[in-house]
C-alpha cells in the first residue's frame, strides 16, 4: 500500500484544467445530511462544480422532506442532475432486499440510522449513473464551504495525475477488472476553529477528538500489517475524502460512524494481502491550507464516534495483533465505551446492479419544483 501524505504547489495549476473539466463532469459528490439548515445545505451545493452530478442522502424527519425538496428544486440552477433521496425511502429498502442485503434494513423494514449507511446508499446511487470514476464525499455541516473549492481542486489534480486514478476512458459500469488500482484521497484539515454560534475562536493544528484516540490505533495496525511503511495516519475519519469508482465498489461498507476507519483499514488490508499485486493501493492524506468550520459536536456525539470506530477496528479482529486487541479494549474499559462489531455490506461490485439501472431517475430533481405536498 502506497501512503502518501502531501501539499500542493497549487492548487490552481492552469496546465491541469483540461483534466479538471474531464474530472468534474465524471465525478459524483455525495453529501451527506441530516438536520443541518437548507441554507447551509444550497451554499454547499453551490460550490460543487455545475457539471457535476450531485446527490444528498438525508436522513432527516420525514415531515421536512418536502419543503427540503422544494427548496433544493426552486434554488438550483446547476447544469448537473441532483438527487435527493431519503435514507428511510421504500424504494431504498425494496432495492436492498431485492439485493440479498436485509440485514442493512430495522425492525420496521427501512434502511437504519446510520453515517455509513448513507454513504452506501449514496454511492449505489454513483455507480448507477453509469458515467461516473470517482465520487466525493461531503458533510453538510460545513459553515465556510469555500473551502470545498480548495478540495475539490486537489483532488482533481491528485487523481487525474495519478496513473491510480486515471482509468479512462470510462468502460461502463462495474466493468472495472479486479485489478484495477485503488486510490483514496482523505483531506487532512489545517484547523478546526471553534463556532459559538457569533464568533469563531481559532484553535492551533490539531487532531480532532475522535481521531486523537483512533488514528494511533490505526498506525499501530498499519506498522503490523505493512513495517516497511513509516507514514503516520492523520485522517482515520476524514468526513472530506474522495475515491476512484473501483475503489468505491471494490470495498465493504459499514454501519454509523465506523465507516472511515472501517474502510481506511479495509484499504490497508487488501494492500497488505497483495503487495506485489498489479493494481496499487493508494491512500493519499492532502494537507489542506483552508481552515474547516463545522457544528462542535457535543461529547455523547464523540463518544458515539469513539465507539463505533474503535467497534470498525474489531471488525478486523482476526487480523489484529493481540497487543493491539488488548489496547482497544484497555481503551474501551477506561472510556466506559460497549464494544460492539459493526454491521458490514457487501462490496457494491458485488450487489447484482444491473437490473436497478432505473433506480436513480426515481430520485432526480427538476428545477422550480412547485409541489411540496408530495
């Protein structure tokens, strides 16, 4: 597995804008959302790139679907198709148990509450676009959204400059060999200042909470898997990342918020099991210079995320050396925390997709949407 933690020169780079356009009208981004305001939902879809494809999966009260429709279809004016689908919609849950994936479904037979469930959702969505080699993915709690602009500039240039991202031209969906190389780019934030609801408060270039507490677990791992690596993890739950599509199909997904780390170490392993392997495993970690304005969640949000991610951790228990297993249980006793394994999907290029080519039309917007009682 390749790790590569970097900056750019630029990320303006006039000699790169050809590629740029190629790259923006073959990736989709995915925002994920929940309760956070429409306004600050529309400013970030406003700073996607107008080529681009872009879906929202909500999971927000059913009630406020509507008007979140509504408003979405009055405001965008994007030359790129938005779709906006609801985590708990029937079609959802039709399409996953038509797919022999039932166990992602509750007790009342909708798709449960989760981060990386959303995520999933929203990438099937991308590979069923048919047109699509990468997708992005975005929190909608993003209060300077600006800094998009900088990320997705980066990552336009790190993966049509990468023979790891370049597989083009697009071959039609799913037809990425086994072969084919795997490249994620997590964006590694400069700061996290404080938002008080008035003012923000700068703080210094740390780790954020949960990643404090992972992100060494994840390179103690890393360093048993692979010694011959010496780069530190500094994005075991980077909510701004992006993949090719042949990564995003080729690994598992996991429930709540275990799927950053579940699926950085998804990555790690399969680089671990084949480092002679033709196709290369890539992590890129991109230095970001654009602080990064978020809600400051509150600690049983953190402890949440603690949870489920050191449970991503235990989903490779049997590949876990036994000083690490003791670690994160140690860490667990001493935090209060329940370990609990977290639910895993199956790898999307192994969900039978081709008869659900319909499914994202179902879930389109049209522009000056007039309806909200639907």
């Amino acid at each position: 597995m390749d790790i590569e933690t970097l900056r750019l020169p630029s990320v303006m780079d006039a000699d790169r804008f050809g590629d740029m356009d190629y790259f923006v009208r073959h990736t989709a981004f995915v925002i994920s959302h929940k309760s956070e305001p429409v306004d600050t939902l529309l400013t970030i879809l406003r700073y996607i790139p107008a080529d681009s494809p872009r879906i929202v999966v909500t999971n927000c009260s059913p009630r406020t679907l509507p008007q979140l429709s509504y408003a979405l279809g009055e405001e965008l004016t994007s030359r790129g198709a938005t779709y906006l689908v609801h985590q708990k919609d029937a079609h959802i849950a039709q399409f996953f148990h038509e797919c022999g994936v039932p166990h992602i479904l509750d007790a009342s037979g909708v798709v449960r509450n989760g981060k990386g469930e959303g995520m999933y959702i929203g990438t099937i969505l991308a590979a069923l676009l048919g047109t699509v080699e990468w997708v992005v993915y975005f929190d909608a709690d993003n209060y300077a959204p600006s800094a998009l602009l900088e990320y997705i500039l980066a990552m336009g240039q790190l993966f049509t400059s990468s023979s790891a991202g370049a597989y083009s031209p697009y071959r039609g969906r799913q037809e990425y060999p086994e072969s084919a190389p795997l490249h994620n780019v997590r964006v590694c934030w400069a700061s996290k200042p404080h938002y008080n609801g008035v003012t923000f408060t700068p703080q210094p270039q740390v780790l954020g909470r949960c990643t404090q507490v992972i992100a060494p677990l994840c390179d103690e791992l890393l360093r048993a898997w692979a010694p011959e690596n010496n780069q530190r993890l500094l994005a075991s739950n980077a909510g701004e990342q992006g993949m090719t599509m042949a990564a995003a199909t080729a690994l598992r997904f996991s429930s709540g918020f275990s799927i950053e780390t579940f699926q950085l170490l998804e990555l790690a392993l399969i680089g671990a099991r084949n480092p002679n392997a033709t196709a290369r495993v890539r992590l890129q970690q991109y230095l970001s210079s654009s602080p990064h304005f978020h809600e400051k969640k509150d600690d049983a949000h953190i402890r949440d995320m603690i949870a489920d991610s050191l449970g991503g951790i235990l989903a490779f228990r049997r590949h876990l050396p036994p000083s690490l297993l003791s670690r994160v249980t140690e860490l667990a006793d001493e935090l209060g925390i329940r370990l609990t394994r977290p639910a895993t999907y199956p790898a999307i290029r192994r969900l039978p997709l081709a008869r659900h080519g319909d499914l994202p039309a179902q879930f389109r917007l049209d522009a000056s949407v007039t309806d909200v009682s639907a």
